[in-house]
C-alpha cells in the first residue's frame, strides 16, 4: 500500500479505510455489473490468473522468501523482476513490508508485532493496515542488509508508479489489443488485487487462526492447506513460524507449495541457488517434541490416575527416542564429512545414506504412533495402552 502520511487525529487512516474498501467493491461488483452487461471474454479469467500469479508470486516467492527471510539467493536480475511482480500487489516496499514482517516474526504475539492476532482477526487481517499506528511501530527497522540492493533502491523511489504501470496500465493495454478495455482494467487489476490483498491478510489472520500445530504448539501461527491453495503454498505457517529461514512452507513433498517448486526448479538452472533447508532429523524431532509438550499440557490438566498410568511409558518413549535422534544426527555429520570430501559422489554411500535415514525414520515413526495413542487415551480419558 502507498505510504499515506498518517493522520494521527483518530484511530483510523480514513484514506486507507477508503482505499481498502473501494478495491473490493469495484473488483467484484464493478466486474459483477461490467460481466452482467458485456459478457465474459476468455481473455479475462486468464488475466486475472496471470496476474494473480504474478503478482502474489512477487510476494511469496520475492518480498516473504527471498528478501524478508533470505532464505535462498538469486541474481539481481530475478531481483528486479520479482520487485516488479511484487509491486503489482499494492502490499507497499520490500523494505516496509520486510521490516514489518521481521518484526512479526521475532516479537509474534506481543505489543510490537504489527499484525498480532493477540489484537483479534480482524487487527491480524486488515486492521492493522487502516488503523493510525504511532510512528515509533511504523518505521522501518531492521532491514539495512536490503538497502544496497539496485531493485530494492529503485523500488524505494518510484513504488507506486511501478505498481500501478505494471498492474493496472498493462491489463488496460492488453485489454486494447482485444477491445475490451475496461474488462481487463477490472479482471486483471481490481478484481484481481482485491484477491491477491485478502489472499496475503487471510495468511496473518486465518493461519493464525484455525488449522494444526505440528511444529510448534506454543505459537498461535497453524498449518492450513486451504490457505495455501490460494496463497501459492503460504499456508503451512505453524512451521514457517519455527524455521522460518527454510525455502520451503509445505515441507512434504506433497505439500501444496508453488513457490518452493519454483524456486527448486530455478536452482536447477543455477538461477536460484543456497536454498536453506531445515535437516529432516531436525523437523522430525521437532514434530515428536511438540507432541510430548503437548502431553505434558494434558497431564498437567488431568487427574493423578491418569497421569500416573502413562507418564511412565511416556518417559521410556522420550529416553528411546533422544537415543535415535542422537545417533541420527551423528549419522548425519558423518555423511556431511563424506560429501565435503567428495565421497558422496560414489552412489553406494548415496544409497546407505536414503537407507539408514528411513530406518531411523521407521523407528521414530512408531515411537511418535505410540506417543499419539497415548494423547488420544488422555484426551478421552482412557486406560487402554493399545502400544507397539
Ligand atoms: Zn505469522
Ligand atoms: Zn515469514
């Protein structure tokens, strides 16, 4: 959003309240009446989801992984582009909007996280955007390691031109070419921006709103592949709260996630290249940590019998499974000396490597299995130690 110079008289920026809900309103109703008298063209859903995928890529993909996070490296070139494809969002500078997210990430849920959901949704969601916020939260900080960057310097400048050239007077000039104008100027601009802002407010609000807590019961961020489906692969916030510096947010391979498929695909071609990758030992014992915290919650709420019948067990399950996670993780150095060393180019060594991750995989699998039917016993109040 273009900085407006904050009108402290009251608790809302009318100016982006107006903003906010004129972009809306034309992007649906406007398009709604528009399709009512003029009929649909094919050309216009394809530019909306052009640049839809444009520019929600120029912030998943640019503004949140690449130049908030840093969480792979690319040329300056890709540098541009994705500044470009990122001012089309009308989500105001990478500097503004890493400095604020930044913040979200080491103060998450206190007075200085500008999006705490700590305030409510609808703070999380839009509010914090339309309301007069004291100039001490809404400078930018933090991000001096950005500031050489030439995109991000010329960002600086002329943010608002691009943006607007790029994702409103483009469609209008591919709507020419057509002849309809006005169809494109409100698909691909306003219903479109109007999709990629809720698209990005609904990651602040709603995944720290409803879903899992895989990684991290203690932070409210959650895991919704819902959210990702619209979000190019946002959704998985609970662990992007935990390792945020990973290029990945749907860690499994399956994991809806465009943007680590591109930004995998690009390193292929050398384009992209130091993607940062949490190590699978790592998350995995993360995962069956989170569960034994989250027993540890319960049994502190549940009653001596219940407690005392599995808290036992439970602990013989912790002790086996740190003993695997050690091993594994000097397993993994081991290899780790291998490849420096350039041994890991003999396929046998690649080979033992995939093997003995999946047999610790196994092990710990059934241990976390355990762990789970024991929360679920608790939860439903029950004595029944059904355990591998
Ligand atoms: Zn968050
Ligand atoms: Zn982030």
């Amino acid at each position: 959003m273009k900085n407006f110079k904050l009108n402290n008289k009251g608790k809302y920026n009318w100016n982006m309240v107006i903003i906010l809900t004129l972009i809306p309103l034309i992007g649906v109703f406007g398009t709604g009446i528009y399709v009512y008298y003029n009929g649909v063209v094919w050309q216009e859903p394809l530019l909306l989801l052009v640049f839809w995928f444009l520019s929600g890529m120029g912030i998943t993909m640019g503004y949140h992984r690449l130049f908030a996070h840093k969480a792979y490296k690319t040329n300056a070139f890709v540098e541009w582009i994705l500044m470009i494809f990122g001012s089309m969002a009308l989500e105001n500078t990478i500097l503004k909007w890493c400095s604020d997210h930044r913040v979200h990430h080491t103060k998450a849920e206190t007075k200085e996280d500008p999006y705490s959901i700590t305030e409510g949704f609808w703070h999380a969601h839009i509010g914090w955007i339309v309301k007069n916020v004291p100039e001490e939260n809404s400078r930018v900080r933090g991000v001096k390691d950005l500031t050489n960057k030439s995109a991000i310097k010329f960002q600086n400048k002329y943010y608002f031109s691009i943006g607007i050239l790029f994702g409103f007077i483009i469609p209008l000039a591919i709507g020419f070419i057509y002849g309809r104008p006005l169809g494109a100027f409100l698909w691909a601009g306003f219903l479109r921006l109007a999709i990629v802002h809720h698209a990005t407010f609904f990651i602040n609000s709603l995944c720290h709103y409803i879903g899992r807590r895989t990684y991290d019961v203690k932070s409210t961020a959650r895991d919704s592949w819902f959210v990702s489906w619209f979000t190019f692969g946002e959704g998985y916030h609970n662990y992007h709260h935990k390792f945020q510096w990973d290029y990945r947010n749907g860690v499994k391979w399956f994991a809806y996630d465009p943007s680590k498929w591109i930004i995998k695909g690009l390193s292929f071609f050398g384009v992209t290249y130091d993607l940062k990758k949490v190590k699978e030992h790592v998350i995995v014992q993360n995962r069956v940590n989170n569960i034994k915290i989250q027993l540890s919650e319960m049994f502190n709420k549940s009653g001596d019998g219940i407690r005392n019948y599995y808290q036992n067990k439970v602990e013989q399950l912790h002790i086996k499974s740190e003993r695997l996670f050690a091993l594994w993780s000097d397993m993994e150095v081991k290899y780790a000396e291998q490849l420096s060393k350039g041994k890991l180019k003999n396929k046998e060594i690649l080979k033992s490597l995939v093997n003995e991750r999946k047999r610790y995989k196994e092990q710990i699998n059934l241990i976390k299995q355990d762990l789970q039917i024991i929360m679920s016993n608790v939860q439903k109040k029950r004595l029944q130690p059904n355990l591998s």
